[in-house]
C-alpha cells in the first residue's frame, strides 16, 4: 500500500473535523417525524473499516441513529443475490433525475421506478422480497444482523409506526406503481416491510463493517462468506455511484469521488473499492436531503488522502 | 502491473470481435443528416493506450469518424481548466434524467442546464469559450490537434453545416436558455462553434491519445504537459461517469464500470484512471443513442480483464 | 320561443340516432371494472326536459346506468351552495390540460387541483362535504333524491366496491394532495363517499330532470325551489362549460357548444340556459373516455337546431 | 330586447369605472419591450357595439394601444374562413392547461400545440397563411382593417422589432414545431408575420366594431358580408371561450361568461351571441397577463346586467 494509506486515519479525521467546526452548519435535521426532529443535531460520528482488518474511529461512531435509505443497499443486495428472476424487468438502474420528477417519471415509464434506490425503487425491492422470502422482515434483519456482526441490530417500531402515519408521498408511488401492475402483493404488506428496514439502527461501525464486503470483490473479509458475485459487486458499486445520493448523485460522485449511499437520519456509507468501507453521521441535512457535513468530510477526507476511484 | 494487465489486449480485441459477430447488431446508423446516414455501418475499431506508452489496436482504428458529442468533453475541460469564472453558476452537475425532460428540465432550472455533457450544457460551454477565447473555433482546434498530436484533425464544414440546417431542436434549446439570460453572445456565434465542434473528424487511435492525460491525473504521457490538476481531473472522470451517456449513464456505469463518453457516430471513449484510455467505434446506435456494439464490446472487455473502477 | 323550438324532438331524435346507426361505433366500454365491463354496448337513451315542463324521450331513456363522474356535478353543488368557507382556496376553476398531467400538476400547485370535476378536485369536495354534512352519504342522497324526484335512485355498493379494490390511481392522487394537507378527513372516509357517488345509478330521464335547475337560474321548476343562487348557477354552467370533459373541454365546446358533464358510464347530460337539459346515454367510450355516440348524438342535436350557447 | 337592455351602458361604465378607482389596482405593466412599459398605466377604455348598430363609450375608447394576442383571434378566423386543409390536423382544439406546460407540452404531443390562440397555435396559423396568402403581411392588414371600417389600423414596426429582438422563448417554441415537421416555412417568414400581427394597433372602438360578426352569426352587421358561416362563427366564440386567456380561461367564463380574447397589451375583447361585442382597454396586467381592471370590469359588468351566456 502507498505511504498516504500507512497514516493514522482517525488523526486526520481529527484534523477535518476540527476544520468543518469552524464552518457553520446550514444544514437541517429532518422533523417530518417526531423521532427523527429530537435527535441531537450535534453529534458527529466517522467509522473506517479496511479489508484487511483495520479500523478507524472518530466521535459518535459507536452511537445508533436511523439508517433510513441506506438500508434500500441491504434489501436491493439480498434481492440481487437470491431472486432468480429478472429484477431490471421492473426497475431501471438510471439516476432518477430532478426531484419533482418521482411522480411523473413512473407515469411516464409506467410504473417501472428509475433505479432500486430511490423510495419507489426500494417499494419494488420489497415486493419482490415480500415474495420470494419465507419470513421477509425477520429475514431481512438476520442478514444484516450477520453483515454487521451483531444481533442487536434491530428495527425501531416507533420510528416505522411514525413514517407510516405520515408517509403520504409514499402511498402516492405505491399505488401509482400498483395501478401499472408493477406491485404484486398487498400494498400493506410491501409498505410494512419498506417502513420497517428505513427504522433500522446501527451506528458507524457497524455500517461500515456491514458494507465491507462491496470493497472484497463481494466476499466479508473477517468470515470468507461471499455475498455476492465479483460482477454483481462492482455493479451494486456502480448503482452507488449513479444512483446513491438522490438528486445529488452527480454532486456526489464529483466532489468525493466514491460509490455511496445516503439517509435523511444523517447517516453516509461509502465504499472504495479494494480498499476500504466508511461510514458518517451528522443529522443536519442539506436542502437535497444528504447530510451536509457528512458530505463535506467525505469530501475532505478524499481530496486530502487523493484517494479517489477516478 | 497484475498478470492480466500484460495480456495482449488486441488478442483480446480479435475475440470479442468474433463473438460480437454471432449477435445481430440491432442498432441503427443515425440518419438526422446525409452525412451520417451514408457511412457504412459495418465499421469496426477499437484502440487503447496506456499510461505507459503501450499501444493495442484492431479493425478500422486508423480511419477518422464524426466524434459528435464525444467533442462536448474537450470544450469541457477547456473551459474547466483555463476559465476563471465558476461556471457551475451556469450549469449543474448532475445526470440528465429521462430524455423527455431536455426542455421541461431548462424550463423548470430556469435555463441551468443539467451538466456540461448535454447538448443545452455543451451550448452553455460554446457561449463561455466563445467571451474567453480570442478565435474559439481555431483555439479550440489547436487544443484537439495537439492532445491528439496530429495536426490534421479538423472539423467537417459540410457536417456542421447539415446540423446546422436540421438543429431545429437544437435551436429551441438555446433559445429557450437565452429567454433566461444563459446565453450571452448572440446565438449564431454560439451555434456555429457548437456545431462546429460536434463535426470534429478523428480516429479511435487519435481518440484513445487525446483522452489519456485523463487517465493520467492530467498530464499528458509523453509530453509531461499538465492540462488539469489532479482534482479536476478526478472531477472530469467523475461527470463522464455520471452524465457520458445520455440516458444511459447508469447502464453504462453498471455493465461497463468506468468513465467515458460516447457520440452518434458510433463512437465511444473509456477511461481507466491510472491504467489507460480506450476509443471504440461502430456506427449502428441503440435506442438511447449509443453504440450498440461499442457499449458491448466495452462490456466484455471490463469484464474479462477483471478491470473497472469498482 | 323561436319556431324551431316548437319541433317535435322526440322526431329528431329518432332521425339522429338513425343517422347515427349507419356509422360504425369505434368507441368501446369502460372495462376496468365487470360490472361496466359487462353492460350491453348497445344500449341507447336521450331525455329532454325543458324549463317550461315539456319531456322528449327516446330509446333507453327510462334504464337506469352507472352515473360515474357525472355525480361530480351533484356534489359540486352541494358543497358549493351550503359551505360557507372558500372552496375555491383548496381547488382552482381552470381546465385540467393534458391528460398526463395529473399527478405533475398537483405536485407543481402543491396539492390544488385543477377544478372540481376532475378526480382530484371532486375527493376535495368530497372531504369538504365529509367534514360540513352530518352523514354525508345520506346527504347526498337525500339531495340528489329530491332533485330527480325519485326516492329510489340509489348508490350500487357492488360497483362502489369494485371502483375502491381497482382505484390505486385515484389513491395515489388523494395520497398525494394529502401529503400536502388538501385532504384533512382520514383517506378511507373521503374515498367511501368518492366511492359511493361514483356508483350512482340513474335513468337519462332522472339525469335531465336533475339538472334542470342550471338551465333556470337555479331554481327547479316544478318546485320553486331554489338550489343556487343565478350568480353561482351560471358559475357552475361556466365550470361545467372549461371542465366538464377531462381532456376534451374545448372539443365538446367546440362541436356542441352546451355546458355538460359525462361519466364513463356512458352517460353525458348537457344544459341550455334558460331552454332545457338534455341527457344521453350510449356506453361505448372514444379515447378520452367520453361517450362516442353520445358527443356526436349532441354535436347532430346542436347543429340541426341551431341552438347553441355561442 | 329586454328591460335591462335598454339602459344607458355608458352610465353603467361610469358607476363601474368609478367603484373600481376604489380598488388598488395591483397589476403590472407588460415591461419585456420598452414600448410596453412605457405606456401610461392609468389609461382606461371601454367601447360596446350592439348588433343593432348601438355604440356605448367611456374613457379611452378612441386610443389606439398595442392588440398583441387579441390578434391571434383574427389571424385564426382568415385561415378558419379561407383554407381548405384540415388545420385540426396541425393544431388541437383544448385549453392549454398550466403554464409551465407550453414546451413540454409540445413535445409531448410532436409539436402539436393545444390550440391557435396560445403563442405556438398562432404560429402555426401564421404558417398555414403564409402558405396560402399571396402577400400575408398585406392580406391580413386588409382584413382588419375592412373589418374595423378603418384604414388607418397599421402595424407598429418598431414594436414587432423589439418582440422580435426579445422574442427567444417564441423562437424556442417555432423551432420545437419544426423540429417536429409542423412548421412548413423558413421560421424568419414565419416569425415576421407572428411578429407583425402582435404589433397591432387599435382603439376600444375598432375592436368591438371588428370583433361584432363574431355576435352575429359571422356577419358584419353595418355591410352584410359574411365572414364566416353560422356554425363556425359559434366554434370561434366557442375556442375563445375555452381558449382565450392563456391560464385563465377558467376563471374568465367562471367570473364573465362570455366568450373573449386578451392582450398583454391589456386590451380585452369579449362577444355576447346574439348581442354585443364590447373591448375594454387597461393596461396593468395581473399575474397570468390580462388586464387586472379589465377582467374586473368585465365580472362586474355581466354581473350587473345579469347578461352572460351561462
């Protein structure tokens, strides 16, 4: 490994976080449930996992908070790896373009959402799962129970209870998509297991040892167990990539320069490949729903390390 | 280098070739202007350059093709590197979306187009050069002639001019961008150079050369001449990942897994940063625009070399 | 009244429905649920009423059928004339526009819908009513009841059921005006009355006597009752006149010049201001989902009696 | 006539002219051509010709102020009157729905526009007489100007310059059309005849004098010569009814009932079937572009003479 791979990460997390202190925080907690407006804005959290074994922490990075979309990466993986029929029949793997677009994109395309990260996206990821699983939500926990190396790691009723009552927008895509054909069960049954996996909570650490296998060729370093194929590997990395951050795919992409995915609880796991898995947490979001100084540090730590996958 | 890299890339070229000759080549020859419609669509070449001067070629890698939109990344970075300005004022950086949205998209940006790698983005680029450069046209020229060290690379008057005559489409676009203030110059002065730049005529050898410096944290090889800085580069690689392939920058980055651009006349280039630069070109297009043989050629190369940036 | 108004009607039913026998019916009957799937396509019925008490019949005009949207009128008037806030800060007056806009136009007006004949705007209304009548459905029955003069008009719960299991469209659109708090009733109690007054089934007869108020300045003939002020009757003929039609407002206007309303039931009722009102019903739909016969039926009556509004 | 009919309209425009100096007049001036911004803002006109040759004045009613749009009803009844094609094949006959539409909507539909009295319909109509015209510039003066019984009524060159200098949207939306094969001629001889009808002028007088054959059958009462047949003439009010004022059709029938045309010029034009045609000229617009006072004196005028075609 070069020189710039040998330094003591958890120093320059030290160096960045002290920088961004010194920048004020424009971003906003998200507050459209009770669960997610109480947090404490102030915390701040960075976990680094190498895949030959190293780690590197900084602040809250042992803290669970609400993973929320980052767990659309946890069921669109399991679908990938287990269901035999053709999942791009009904999804697309585009980025999904401007936000005011959700709606009129799946009319469009009729009922087929532009990629399996997205909300709509991820509710077709659960039909599919709803399906082809004996038990879907206790199946979707104990995989990432088994990831993360710790059965602790579990849904937060309230939470899911919490984005139900107040998920209108996406009862709107759910029944737009199953108007189309492109939902197969219930709507309540997909919609509870899609609830469920956004209330997950880990913290840094276990994000980014539960996303180490996308940076080993698809293989969990510490076990040997193969998740996924090589290709199918760097083909999740490449949806990350185009697919990960919402609108702010391309803004991603350019500034850090990484395969990642982001959740409105704060949270962000990027991957590079071959080399390492990180995780983030500071719940201020930006206007585009990301974490504003997850990105920003992201952004830092990748410039500074000039590690990037391009 | 990995054992695979030593492998001899045109072997490897010659037997993807022949199993892409067992499949029917369902794309077809753009045919918006004479120009394009009459070329014979059985064209093949591909060319790769590494970092390190090794060159690999087959078929029809010598003979000169219309680049069309691959041109859009020169006028980028020609911009990008000698323009004080912040151009992200103007445009944004983020994938395109669904191909219905080109105008509704502007309209609702109010003129923004969506990245520099669209046509409404390539004209906001025009509009730049043309207030920062003393002769566009011949500037950005010479800037071609001497990445691709071949001073006989030149645009095409006649194909710039049957553009010109057909860009109805085109005309809307930058149109619609100067009712919001985007445009600055008069437009024919913005058109003529952007039609001049898509009728740029160059070989998949030329093409390979002229995109290394981007493999190369932006220096080129053999001259040592910097053309961006290191970031800015990652940052290019980045936005050709992203937003290369029109609406199938996903697909792209999915199945091929590295940065590139492609252009309807059938050609495509891929960079591999830190390894080397790759032009393919096949005439007949997909449904989306790109080459059809080209985006599978490509394909089958990432995928038997093991090799992509994730 | 002019000569030609003194004509038998009933006669020149006859010879238009004749006419209209020696051209082919392209049009074709709603099926997305049995109970309109399996109508006879055949069925034909037109009543006139006149505001002086005259009646002219033909065909099926006694057969009660599936009203569908043409109940949008009825609940319309009813919220219109006994609530006191202002509807019209939770809906607009204006034509729906193209057929695709649906969804993207409740998004872009965060929630307003268009007017209140189309889906979106009459479960406004009907939220509206959930909140202002003491038992809504009875309600409104009882008022469409006293207006047809017939206490056996009544909602088909079968085909209510029928609408509720296929309607996802129509969920994904109260979903969505709920996210942005146009909907304040819970979603299940709007839909049961949307429901419900969509099921209405009523004669070509009961329809034309029904309407007959907007053709008299709001006061129903036979009765002296009065049911809307003449300033809110020729509002809501107006309404009727811009929004009564889906996507073919300006087509009906255009050829046959009389505000109406229709439902893909079959069924089209139309006023003449201070002459009559007239109501049609033929089930097979044309592409827009109005009656094909029933539009060309009116389009004949208009133009051979040189009677329109214009 | 009735009772009502006989009073003293010129007394009744007082009274409403005089409530409505009250009211604070919370429109613009059109400011996107010096000439437009620049007239006095307080202007005020109304001018009411009966078909029985009765004339009813206030204000302003002899100066001539820029027509703009309210031509687009002129140009509309010489292609309606003399051009044998089929022009419901290049144009469709509905409102044009919400205003972010206009681009995306002709893309939607291949450059068809929704109708002839929004921008790209009136080109459209411009095309068709170019082609059928000996000299459109010249014939379509002629016309006016017979129809107006003034030969002094000219275009205003120096407004159609400056439309055109400005004009970028407009050129978007030609080349959008031709793009799609629904504009035949070069687009500058289009465009110079768009430009040129916008530009002109006329007085209050002169538009309800020119616009009274449309209030009567489509005979110009003073002459007897017949403009357009009976049923045509009601399919022109009929257009203007839904068509008429951009996105505010609705709200015109809702609040005036009858059939009309504006101008950003803040002229409005509006025909009584069987009446009168009345031009009402004020020049602050309100937010969708038409006269704020007009529209109001125009609500309160129907309104008190209780005479709308509802």
């Amino acid at each position: 490994m070069a020189l710039h791979e040998m330094m003591n990460y958890s120093q320059l997390f030290l160096e960045i976080f002290n920088e961004l202190q010194q920048i004020e925080d424009r971003g906003r907690v998200a507050d459209y449930i009770p669960e997610l407006a109480h947090i404490n804005p102030d915390h701040f959290g960075v976990h680094l996992t190498t895949i030959d074994g190293r780690q590197y922490a900084f602040g809250d990075s042992e803290v669970r908070f609400s993973i929320q979309s980052i767990a659309k990466v946890f069921t669109f993986v399991l679908a990938y790896s287990r269901v035999k029929s053709n999942i791009w029949e009904r999804m697309d793997m585009e980025p999904a373009g401007t936000p005011f677009n959700s709606l009129i994109q799946l009319e469009y395309d009729r009922g087929i959402p532009r990629n399996p990260f997205i909300n709509a996206g991820s509710m077709v990821v659960c039909d599919i799962l709803a399906d082809q699983l004996a038990s879907p939500r206790e199946n979707v926990l104990a995989f990432i129970r088994s990831l993360s190396r710790n059965s602790t790691v579990d849904y937060n009723p309230i939470v899911a209870h919490s984005e139900k009552r107040s998920g209108f927008r996406n009862y709107a895509l759910v029944n737009l998509m199953k108007s189309f054909g492109n939902i197969r069960n219930e709507i309540d049954k997909v919609m509870d297991l899609y609830f469920s996996i956004c209330s997950l909570e880990m913290s840094c650490r276990e994000l980014s040892e539960s996303f180490l296998f996308l940076a080993n060729n698809g293989i969990v370093p510490h076990s040997g167990e193969s998740i996924l194929s090589p290709s199918r590997t760097k083909r999740t990395n490449a949806l990350m990539q185009t697919c990960g951050f919402y609108d702010e795919a391309g803004q991603f992409t350019f500034k850090v320069g990484l395969p990642g995915k982001s959740g409105v609880g704060g949270g962000i796991v990027a991957v590079h490949p071959g080399k390492y898995a990180i995780a983030v947490w500071s719940p201020r979001l930006n206007k585009k729903g990301n974490s504003y100084k997850g990105m920003l540090f992201l952004e830092e730590f990748t410039t500074r390390t000039k590690l990037s996958i391009f």
